[in-house]
C-alpha cells in the first residue's frame, strides 16, 4: 500500500495557468462533441473546454490551461482528481476482480462495515446497505421501493426545491418542472410541501420552518387534507441543484418528529452533501437527527460510479432479489470507496472542509456588490446568490460570472431555483493557498460584473 500523501502534494502546482480559453484543440474536440453525441449534453454548453487530466483540485484542458476546480464534478470527487492514494487500490482491483454481482468479497464487506461506522446518529451500529445500479438516482429508486415494502403505503412527500435524479421514481419526488415538463406523468401519489428558504420567502427563519411542518403535518395527519397511505418522507437535508438552500434551525428536527408521530420512515438524501462535503461525515450530523434511510452516492466512490441505500435494520424485511442491479457489485469502485473514506480520516478533511468553508463564505460576504443577495452553506458546500439591481432573480449576473472565471482558471458551476446561485463545490483536498487564489479571481469577477452592471455597459 502506497504511503497517503498530503493534500498539498495532489494538485498541478502551477495552477491556475491559462493563456486562450477555450483553446484551439478545445473547440474542435467541442464540435467533433456536438456532430456525434445527444444534444442532451448540458456541461460543455456552459464550459467550452475539452479536459485532458485532473490532479487534486486542479484540472488541465488539452490545450495545457490549467484551472483550480471548483465544482468537483458536482461532489463528486472529495478527495480530488486521480488521488494515487485511491488510484493504487482501483488499478489492484481492476486487474484481481472488477465485478461479481452481489456475492460476498472483502471489498464489499470493508465498505459496508465502514458506512456502518461512519452512519449518522442511530443508524451507526444498527444498519444494513443495500446496492443497486451506479448512480444516485438508482440509490433513490432502492429507497422508493424499500419504504413501500416495509410499510406497504403508496404515497410519497417531498419539497419545492428538491431534486433527487431523473429515473422515473427520482424524477418523481424532484420538484423541478423545467426537467420533468415533457415527461409527465411520472409517479402518482407524490406531494411536495414548501422547504424552508426564508430569502425567497420573505419571513423570518422561524415562519418558514413552521410553514413547512405545518404542510407536513397536514400531509401526514389532517383527516381532510392529509395523503390516505403515506409510504415515507424524502428530504435534502441541504438542497442541492436548488441552490445550496442550508435549512433552519428546527427543520429536520421537527420533520423527524413528525414521521415518528405518524410512524413513516424519514428518507435522507446525502447523495450531494454527504460523504465529508459539509464538514461531517453526512448533512444530517448536523441537525442530530438519524434518518430512517439515506441515500449515498457521487463521492463515495470518488469518480468511480456506486451508490447505495444505508437504512435502519428495522427495515430490512424484503426477501431475496428485493432490489438488484447488475454493477451492485462493482469492488473497483468500492475499494475507491473505502480509501476515499480512509484518506478523508487520515487527513483529517471534515475540521478541513468545516474551516475553509468558513473561509470562503466570509470572504464572499464582504465582495463589494449589490448583485450579491445571501452567502449560504456549510463546509465546502457554498452558493451565493445572485440578484439585479432591482432585487429580482438573475441568472445572467451568474454565467457572466462564471464565463469571466473560467478565463481566468477557476471553474465554478451554477444553480438555484432560477439558476442564479453561484455554486462553489471544491475537493475537499484543495489547499487554503489554492481557494485563497481562487477567492481572488472568483470576488474580482462578481466586482466586475457588478462594475458594469451598474455602468449600464
């Protein structure tokens, strides 16, 4: 086993490093792109760059720009691009046994004992995984089935705001009606109740948590208006594509008390903010609430595809081929998975994540901007966001924003409701000096916006 190296030692030093953006080789590769594949493709639209390697928090094009990532892959990749302390344990796996259905290898075991450790409040020590396809929308669907099945119930409650993939099941708790607009209908008996977001909402934090139990509570309990057979409640405990919309004080805690009172399952989906992104191990950890279940995906595997359902023992009552899927046993990923974890303790990356989060927020909350409405988060999950001069949504301030960074040689994303919340996902490995330097950049170019913004230019 390769010694783990120091965060500091992942990355392309010279980073940021750019010259033309989007270079040459990176146009061509960009139309060769839009000749042959999907017109679905959605990243490129807004980042016309071609990658050739990543390393740490750092990514280089193939025209040799070399940026500081900000994105990560969305959430992907927590302990950083190629890290060889995660590479030397995937190209072992590779060569022994890449794949073996659901039979029993060490693999598999180390990495379902290690979510066990690292589960969330009560879940730890007393809960059971169970793997499916790849991706974190399968993880949703095993949940979607897993509550069904223990409590025989149909209907289902999620959040305005929420989004939890885009299989049918997935697509159907997610709230977003620009994606879902041509692929109705989706599942029956799904409502969604108001998430607290008391910015757009316009009340103070303590009435919008009220709203929105008080929706639950209807949903759940109210003999005119409730859900007759309520099979579980699916919550974000940070909203993610909804704009890094950090919840409440109370929130989660009085959503816990209502599936308790009702006897429903509360699902947690940890597929973007879980695996250290927030400073702890899962969002939950913050709020000392233990889910039911919660979904896992993104970067547990570290850029190699595995997603999971981690839930309470007290579930486990569906039999043999209760839910499957052909790579559920996929071990390269899950040895990535159980170094990923190693490498996040042995580095001590949550105080990490916990303090440079801080960090960066603070320093976005003094840019000298009014386009700058809220800087939220926790940990490396921050957004900012963005406004007009009149106080109104906008999502042109935030590509403007974004197109002058990625110039510059840091790649930032986007999101939010209106797709104006400036996203910033680092690895967890990215150094104080990297985000220091990639603070600059990022304030300079809101600044500037700003500037001409307010120029009328």
């Amino acid at each position: 086993m390769p010694p783990s190296p120091p965060i500091d030692e992942l990355h392309f030093e010279d980073a940021p490093s750019v010259d033309e953006v989007p270079g040459p080789r990176s146009r061509r590769l960009r139309e060769r792109q839009r000749e042959a594949e999907s017109s679905a493709v959605l990243y490129p639209t807004e980042m016309p760059i071609a990658l050739h390697e990543g390393r740490g928090a750092t990514l280089e094009d193939v025209d040799g720009n070399r940026y500081l990532d900000f994105f990560a892959g969305i959430c992907v990749l927590n302990v950083g691009h190629a890290n060889p302390y995660v590479t030397e344990a995937v190209t072992e796996q590779s060569e022994r046994l890449p794949h073996s259905l659901d039979f029993p290898t060490e693999p598999r075991l180390d990495l379902i004992e290690k979510l066990d450790d690292i589960a969330p409040g009560g879940l730890a020590g007393s809960s059971r995984v169970v793997f499916g396809g790849p991706t974190g929308s399968d993880a949703v669907e095993g949940s979607i089935k897993l509550a069904k099945q223990y409590t025989g119930n149909r209907g289902m409650i999620a959040f305005y705001g929420g989004f939890h993939g885009e299989t049918a099941g997935a697509f159907s708790l997610s709230a977003d009606g620009k994606y879902k607009r041509d692929y109705t209908p989706l599942l029956a008996e799904v409502e969604h109740a108001p998430y607290p977001y008391p910015l757009r909402q316009g009340v103070g934090p303590d009435e919008a948590v009220e709203r929105s139990l008080e929706t639950v509570k209807t949903l759940l309990g109210d003999r005119y208006g409730a859900m007759p057979n309520p099979a579980g409640v699916w919550v974000e405990p940070i909203q993610g594509e909804g704009g890094v919309v950090v919840p409440p004080a109370g929130f989660l805690a009085g959503l816990r008390d209502l599936c308790d009172d009702h006897d429903v399952p509360l699902i947690v989906d940890e597929i973007q903010v879980g695996m250290g992104r927030t400073g702890e191990w899962w969002a939950s950890d913050h709020y000392d609430i233990t889910p039911d279940a919660m979904t896992v995906g993104k970067a547990i595997g570290n850029g190699h595809p595995l997603s999971a359902t981690v839930y309470h023992e007290d579930l486990d009552t569906w039999g043999p081929g209760g839910h499957t899927g052909t790579f559920r046993g996929y071990n390269v990923a899950m040895r990535a998975a159980v170094r990923a974890i190693d490498y996040i303790e042995d580095h001590d990356l949550l105080a990490h994540a916990t303090d440079l989060g801080t960090d960066i927020r603070k320093r976005l909350a003094r840019v000298d901007s009014p386009l700058v409405a809220q800087v939220r988060g926790l940990g490396l999950f921050v957004g900012a966001e963005m406004v007009d001069e009149d106080g109104n949504p906008d999502a042109a301030v935030v590509s403007a924003v974004r197109r002058r960074c990625m110039e510059r040689g840091v790649l930032v994303w986007g999101g939010g409701r209106d797709d104006n919340v400036l996203r910033l996902l680092p690895p967890l490995v990215m150094t104080r000096e990297q985000a220091e330097t990639g603070l600059d950049i990022v304030c300079d170019a809101i600044e500037d916006v700003t500037a001409e913004r307010l120029s009328g230019d």
